[in-house]
C-alpha cells in the first residue's frame, strides 16, 4: 500500500545532487543531477506524495481539479511581440521592470512559509490525515513559500533571487534604476462571503488556495513570454549566450512551478471530495461551496482584471515611447504587435 501520511522532514527532503545549482557565482536553490538536468528543491518525497495523494483520491471516485493556464488565455499587455518592440528600438526598461517586479512579488510568496493557517480537520466530516490537505500545515505550504522567497536554512537563493540574475544576465547589473510592484488591481468584491454557512477562517484559506492557483496560472503564461523573449536572436545580440542561459534559468523557475500548480490542483480536488462543517452543524459538500465562489474568480481574472491591467499598462507604456525619438513609428510598430 502507498504511502500517504509523512511528516514535515520527510516532504522537505531534498534529491541528492550531483552539483549545486550556481548562476553567475549565485548559489541557487535546487541542484543538478549526474545528468546534468535541474532538479527542484525539496522535491524527492513531496513528488512522491502527489503521486500517491492523487492516486487515492481516483481510487476514491475523486479528481483533481480541472483547471489550467488556458482559461487566462484572453488579452495581456505587453505581449512578447510588443516586448519585443520596444527592445529592439532601445526602450529596455519595460522588460527590465518586469524581470524586477516579478522578483520581488516571487518574494511576497514567502508569506506561505510565514503564515500559520488553520487546521482543516476539525472543519471536515472526513478524515484528511491521509490527504494533501491534511499535510498542509505540516510542510506543504511552508514547502511552496520556501520555493518562492527562499529557506532560512539555506543561503541559497529561491525564485526572487533567481530572477534578479536572469535580469543581470540579459541587461547587465544596474541596467536601469530599480522599481517595486505597482499596487494590485483588486477585486472590488474583496472582502465578500461566498460561503458564509462555514467558518470565516476556513472559507479564507480555501478561497486563498484557489486565487494562488490563478497567480500560477498567471504566472505560467508570462514566464512562457519571457523565455520566448529572451530566446529571440535580434535582441541582447551583444549577450546572446548569457540571454539563453537566463532564459534556461526561467525554464527551471518553471520546472518548480508545475508542482506548485499540480499541488494547488490537487488540494481543490480533494476538498472538492469532501463534506464541510458549517457554523450551524449541518454540512455543505465541499464541491458546492468551492464551485460557488470559483465562476466568480475565473471571471474577475479572464474578463475584468485583464482589460483593467492591460489600460493601465498602455497608458505607462505609451508615454515610454512618447520620449523616443522616432515616437510615432515606434507606437505604430508597438500597436501593430499587440
């Protein structure tokens, strides 16, 4: 029979690598095996665990979640083409902001290790100490946040540091001055009770789960763009081997990723299987609670926060290029690639 209960040692317990994962004289997180590939940090067992967790739940007449990248498949801004566009007519510091905010948000993932969530099983009719969602507070989560913002145990870098060096591969160090994350475009509904026959704090980590899944999703296409960015040959000619070296530094930022997303996909789908607690003593199934505020976030992150994102990016955009010198070829060219 497989494995389904571990412990937190056990689900942080690193593959035994060949060499260290170095970038640039940067120690980064993960390593290499004899084969030269790159293998995540604290994957060995965790993997594992996946595996078994979501074998269990089939066994049980459950599914993971059926949820991908291709529902953000809608408008974003800049496009790599329009990325693309502005690099090669000297504008660099759009994607050079990019590369920097998405470090630095990389780093906010560390909330996830920082964070003491509550306990689902008293919340659950079900036993989930043989589920992922039972192991969340003992190492799943603080597992993900690790990947994100890096360990304390560990001068190793996590995705915000390797961010920064596949930024410095391609534009050099202090290319361009530094920048921090412009302030989220919330959901005016934040804040609202979709489920308010359950605990307030149960209701939050669970719609937490989900809108971390739509940030991966997210964050799935725009990695996509970069590497395709950075991988184009008329751009960084003068850096070309350090541009594909960053761009297969995104390529293993995206290899850990998928276990992220394959975890978040398999946590809905078991809460999904489950029956939940409510306030009153009854019980709500968990796939009726999870699907009731899920068509709601799926429509604020495909139809209004894309067009809101994408508005506010044209307009700073738009005045980049206004200071170019030949402004309204430039846009042209710009408009024409979107």
């Amino acid at each position: 029979m497989a494995q389904l209960t571990y412990t937190r040692d056990e689900l942080m317990t690193d593959h035994d690598y060949a060499e260290p994962h170095v970038v640039m004289g940067h120690l980064l997180h993960g390593g290499m095996l004899a084969d030269g590939s790159y293998q995540p940090p604290r994957a060995l067992v965790r993997e594992a665990a996946f595996d078994a967790w979501e074998a269990a739940l089939n066994e049980r007449g459950g599914a993971v979640f059926d949820a991908d990248a291709g529902l953000l498949d809608g408008i974003r801004m800049p496009t790599a083409e329009q990325q693309l566009v502005l690099l090669r007519n000297g504008l660099g510091a759009s994607f050079w902001n990019a590369l920097t905010i998405t470090g630095k948000i990389e780093a906010r993932g560390r909330l996830l290790a920082d964070i003491e969530f509550p306990d689902l099983q008293p919340a659950i009719v079900q036993d989930i100490s043989e589920m992922a969602i039972g192991h969340l507070g003992k190492g799943l989560l603080v597992a993900h946040g690790f990947d994100e913002g890096g360990s304390p145990d560990t001068d190793a870098g996590a995705h915000d540091a390797m961010w920064f060096v596949a930024r410095d591969l391609v534009f050099g160090a202090d290319a361009f001055p530094d920048v921090e994350p412009p302030e989220n475009i919330g959901r005016p509904d934040a804040g609202t009770r979709y489920v308010p026959e359950i605990a307030p704090e149960i209701e939050g980590l669970v719609s937490f789960i989900a809108n971390l899944l739509i940030i991966e999703f997210r964050a799935e296409l725009a990695f996509a763009d970069t590497q395709q960015i950075m991988r184009t040959p008329d751009v960084f000619t003068d850096r070309r081997d350090d541009a594909e070296l960053a761009a297969e530094l995104v390529g293993r930022i995206r290899i850990d990723e998928e276990i992220h997303v394959r975890s978040l996909n398999l946590y809905l789908g078991e809460m999904r299987s489950v029956d939940f607690r409510t306030v009153d003593g009854a019980t709500i199934s968990g796939a009726e609670m999870i699907d009731r505020f899920w068509d709601g976030l799926v429509k604020w992150a495909t139809v209004d926060q894309p067009v809101l994102a994408a508005e506010q990016q044209r307009q700073l955009l738009h005045g980049r290029i206004a200071e170019h010198a030949e402004a309204d070829r430039v846009l042209q060219e710009f408009e024409a690639a979107a």
